[in-house]
C-alpha cells in the first residue's frame, strides 16, 4: 500500500480558505505552558470555520467526529489554552451515586466546537443530563450554566450547520467571545507571504528529488553498461583460452609415438 503523501500547511490553509475559513489569532495567558500554547498554535494556523450558532470548528483533522485525525482533539485543546486546566477524570461519585468524574461538556451540544465560550468542565452526570434538553424546544435540562441551544445529535447537527463567510458578521457573531478572549481576525492573505516560503520549498525538494532519481538512474546504466562489458572480456578471455588449449592439444600419431 503506498505512503499517504503529507500535506503541508499552505494546501491546507488554501483549502480551509477555500471553504470559507477565517484566520484568527488569540491572546494567550501568560501563565500559559509552552506546550499548550503550542498545542493551540498548531491548530489556530488552519484556521476556523465559523457558524451561524457561534461555533468554531477546526481543521477536520482535529475534531473529535473525526476518527482518523488528530489523538489530542481541538476542544481539548482549546480547554488548555482558554480554561489552563486538565479535567479530573478521577472515578468517582456523589453521595447519590451519580458519577462526577470531570468531562469537557459542549454548551452548544456540538462536540467539534472549539469556542471557549461552549466549553466548560463539569461532572460526568451533569454532561449526560444536557443530552436530554430540549424537549420544550429550549434549554430545560436544569444544569447550569444553561445550554446554548437545544440538544440534537450530531449527524443532524452536522446537516444543519450554516457557515458565516462575512467578515462583518463574523466579528458581530464573536463580540461576547471578544470581550472574554481577545483576538484579531486577520486578512485572508496575512499568511501569503509564509505560504509563498513553503511552496518555494516544496518546489525545490521535488526539483531535488527529480534531480537525485536521474542520477540514480544514471549511475544504474553506468553500472549495467560496465557489468555488460565485463561480461564481454570475460566471453573472449575463455574462447582465447580455448583457442589456446587446442593449438597444443597433441595430434593422436604424437600420443601413439610417445
């Protein structure tokens, strides 16, 4: 089976761009680690899609749907980078019996929403109850705080997601998340320049490649040519020897006279 060729940052960001992504950059805590902050750098440089719900939704490759991407998901992500904090997942439970091990809970019922603001950590039966709001046609599961909107499942969801793709809109959608987590949205070409760098590099790799293949297969002709010569000399040095044994062969009179 062969490799799966990786893509580089710059086709993806085409891509996302293409599909109606926006660049965003967010202010990071300075009490942040390097290896969050990383962690949400490797993700925030795609982009992200925004909705009509206030969701924010990464490279597919980091949602948690997806089953081929990414181990450490995007909302997991994003819960290090905006709360600073691991979920306890310590088994426990309640003096009811409930289980109040910690989970990341979407507010907006949406699990690949990366937004802070649909995020929060909350014990395990608390997470389970929001599945069933809604049935009022508003948030009535009673678990605060309250749900963005109302549970549905996720394939649904997903059918009924509406891309915002305006820049204006964008910033009235995300004016709350502004005011608790600030962030530029950027131009849609702030990263020409960067991409012009990778695809320059990506061409001269490929010119590279091309140019050790043909010496390759340059030196394998040089090699099949030298092994045919060989052969050669060695075909006319056996007949030579041949020739050279039957000159001397005695006659069968000189072997009757010896």
């Amino acid at each position: 089976m062969p490799k799966k060729k990786k893509r580089n940052a710059s086709d993806i960001r085409e891509e996302m761009q293409h599909q109606g992504a926006h660049f965003f950059r967010f202010v990071s805590s300075p009490q942040l680690t390097n290896n969050w902050l990383n962690e949400w750098t490797a993700i925030q440089k795609y982009g992200f899609f925004v909705c009509s719900t206030g969701c924010l939704l990464p490279y597919q490759y980091y949602r948690r749907t997806s089953r081929a991407g990414d181990k450490l998901k995007g909302h997991q992500r994003a819960v290090h980078f905006f709360l600073g904090r691991e979920c306890d997942r310590t088994a426990r439970t309640n003096q009811f019996g409930w289980p109040c091990d910690e989970q990341v809970s979407h507010l907006c019922h949406n699990p690949d929403c990366i937004n802070p603001l649909h995020i929060v950590i909350e014990p395990r039966w608390k997470n389970v109850k929001r599945n069933y709001c809604g049935i009022n046609g508003s948030c009535d599961c009673g678990v605060l705080p309250a749900c963005v909107r109302t549970y549905t499942n996720p394939e649904t969801f997903a059918q009924d997601l509406e891309l915002v793709k305006d820049r204006a809109k964008v910033l009235e959608l995300l004016a709350s998340l502004q005011q608790t987590h600030r962030f530029s949205l950027l131009s849609p070409d702030f990263y020409r320049v960067e991409n012009q760098k990778i695809d320059n590099r990506k061409k001269r790799k490929e010119a590279g490649l091309v140019t050790k293949q043909q010496k390759e297969k340059k030196q394998k002709r040089k090699e099949r040519k030298e092994e045919r010569a060989d052969s050669s000399v060695a075909k006319h040095s056996l007949k030579e020897e041949e020739d050279s044994f039957q000159e001397f062969e005695p006659s069968p009179e000189e072997i009757v006279d010896q």
